[in-house]
C-alpha cells in the first residue's frame, strides 16, 4: 500500500498536539522513512522551545495600554482584531499561551521576506563599520527623522530603546525593493549593534510577523500599514524579541518612547 505524504500542515499538526489520533500513527511511520523531515520536525520544535524560554517570562505583565486602547477602538489609528491580538500573543503573553509566531499572524506577503533579506544584508554590511556606520548621526536626530521620513514618503520614527541599553548613533537611506527604505542604527556600551530597516509596504499588505535568521544574524520582520519594519541583530533571539516589543509598542503609540 502506497503511504500517503505529509506536509508543512501535518508537521505543524503534529507539533501542537493537533493531528487525530488515527493519523498519528502513519506520520510517525512516514517521519521514519524521510530523515530530513524528521529534522525538520525537531528544528520547528526547536524553535518553539526558544520562542517559549524568551517570552514566558513575561505571561505576567500587564498588557499595554496602547493595545488595551486599540482593542477597544479608542485609538485614532485602529488596528483590527487580530492585529491586535498578534500582539498581544507576540509581545505580552506569546509563548505562555501555548500560541506561536506562525500560528496566529497571517502568512508573511512576499514583501515581507524582502524587507527581512534587505533589512540583513544592511546590517551585515553597516555594523562592521567603524568610521562610518551612519550617514547621519544621532546629534542631528530631527534632521535624520525629517529627512528620512521625507523621503519614504511617510512619517519615521526613532524609537528610544535606552531602557534595554542601547541608544540611536544615527541612520542611512538606503534602496528598498520599491523605493527608498531607511536604516536605524542603536548600540549599547559593550559595542553591540542592532539596526532597524523600514521600508515602504506599497501594497498595504495586513500586520504579520516572523523571525528569519542569516548566520548569527536574526531578524524580527513585520508589516504594519504603509510600512515593513524589520529589526536585526546578532544578540541572540531573547534580547532581539525583548528590543522588537519596545519598539513595536513606541510605533504603535504614535512614534518614541
């Protein structure tokens, strides 16, 4: 009898304990048959366990209350339900609830995955300067955020990320995948940089998020309205999650924080 074939669906399935029990049996024969898929299965639960061990720690914080305001419509720009409730998942009590990334936020539109491949090339290449790191520094920050903000054709902010130690050094306009895109660059007193790209969404594509890594470079990614915003590092995926919800809390409270 010819076994049937399983996909991402199954495997997914299979992880959050989701998969009928009579089904169970033929994957787990399947899985033994095709060893790159079993590898597959463990690097997908592997990757759960991290996003579990940096968000349980904090399934009890309170939920901010620019969230609490936009699910209850009381913000000028609102979000639809489960815009807000990807945030929540992600930002406040994510892995404590048993959700994951892939799960809850809707699949990422191609124009995601390329704000995610620019956004790390940019950083590859801007942190290992030394002389030259940004094209404007933090000293001329309303300059830089007019500038840029100009020139992407929407309004920029510079999130103030000083609470988790690192601090802006300044920013770079760069080429987008259509049009200008712009670079945020932030350090912290042992050197380590973080950048954060923003680029046009032309097609307005719905809130999504995801974690892509090159390396020991790791991005957090997400499209929000008129713009993508990725965040890269090679800080290790705690500290990238801990920076990416200080930051998507400052832009969806109207800019810094």
């Amino acid at each position: 009898m010819t076994r049937r074939s399983f996909g991402d669906a199954d495997l997914n399935a299979y992880l959050d304990g989701e998969m009928p029990v009579e089904e169970q049996a033929d994957f787990e024969a399947w899985l033994a048959e095709n060893p790159a898929e079993r590898q597959r299965l463990a690097a997908y639960r592997a990757g759960l366990r991290r996003l579990h061990e940096a968000l349980d720690p904090v399934l009890d914080e309170a939920v901010p209350e620019s969230i609490t305001a936009a699910l209850n419509g009381a913000r000028r720009r609102r979000l639809v339900w489960w815009q807000a409730a990807a945030a929540i998942v992600i930002f406040t009590a994510g892995g404590g609830a048993g959700w994951s990334v892939a799960q809850f936020a809707p699949p990422i539109p191609a124009m995601g995955e390329s704000t995610a491949e620019r956004a790390l090339t940019a950083h590859r290449v801007y942190v290992a300067e030394v002389l030259h790191p940004v094209e404007v520094g933090a000293d001329q920050k309303t300059h830089l955020v007019g500038w840029l903000s100009k020139r992407l054709g929407h309004r920029l902010a510079a999130p103030v990320l000083s609470e988790a130690g690192f601090n802006l050094i300044g920013g770079r306009l760069l080429p987008g995948a259509d049009g200008a895109a712009a670079q945020l660059m932030y350090e912290d007193h042992r050197g380590e940089r973080v950048t954060l790209y923003v680029a046009v969404n032309p097609a307005n594509a719905k809130t999504a998020f995801k974690l892509a890594r090159r390396g020991a470079t790791e991005t957090f990614y997400w499209l929000d309205g008129p713009l993508g915003y990725a965040l890269a590092g090679d800080i290790g995926e705690e500290r990238l999650l801990s920076l990416a919800r200080i930051v998507y809390g400052a832009l969806i409270d109207g800019g810094e924080s």
